[in-house]
C-alpha cells in the first residue's frame, strides 16, 4: 500500500510530525509526493493555490488503497471520487528567541 506504514499508520513528517500521504506519483517524468491529509474546500483549494504547489485528488478504492492522481484543469472542484489534498508544507515554527 504505497505512502502507509505496516501498522497502517501514515508516515509523518520528520520536522514538524503531522500525518502525510507519500507517494511516486506518474509514470515517465515521475513526482516524489508528500501531501498532507486535511482535504480542502473549493475555497482552500484557491487559498493555497500557488505556481509550485499543487493540489492532488487523494483516492481510496474499494480495498481501502489511497492513490494521489493529478488535478487536471478540467477536474471538478466539488468532485466525489476523492478528498482533494495539497502538497505537504510544514506550519511556521515557533520563535525560539533566547534573550
């Protein structure tokens, strides 16, 4: 089950610890994926929206396997085949000022 660990725990990021989805996503010029999964709304979708951060459509199929597929531009926003996810970003860190 590609991006779960044996116990069927998903993977966290080592920096800041939150649950992540890691994938290799395509087939010829493939992607090494790590997203976060918090789905989004149309509105957050748009929100986070930048040049270099993608917006992925986390599917899981009948056996419960999740799969990252490529949001084209003609993809629905309010489709129902899967939670639309975006590319992992650790939160800002806390200020660690000494004096």
């Amino acid at each position: 089950m590609a991006g779960r660990t044996r116990g069927g725990d998903f993977p966290r990021c080592p920096a800041c610890g939150t649950p992540v989805h890691k994938e290799l996503v395509g087939l010829r010029a493939a992607l090494n994926v790590t997203a976060d999964l918090t789905p989004l709304t149309p509105a957050e979708q748009a929100a986070v929206r930048e040049p270099n951060r993608l917006i992925w459509c986390l599917r899981t199929n009948s056996l419960g396997h999740r799969r990252l597929t490529w949001m084209e531009p003609w993809h629905p926003p309010d489709c129902t085949r899967g939670d639309h996810v975006t590319e992992h970003r650790c939160p800002p860190a806390e200020p660690t000022t000494l004096f």
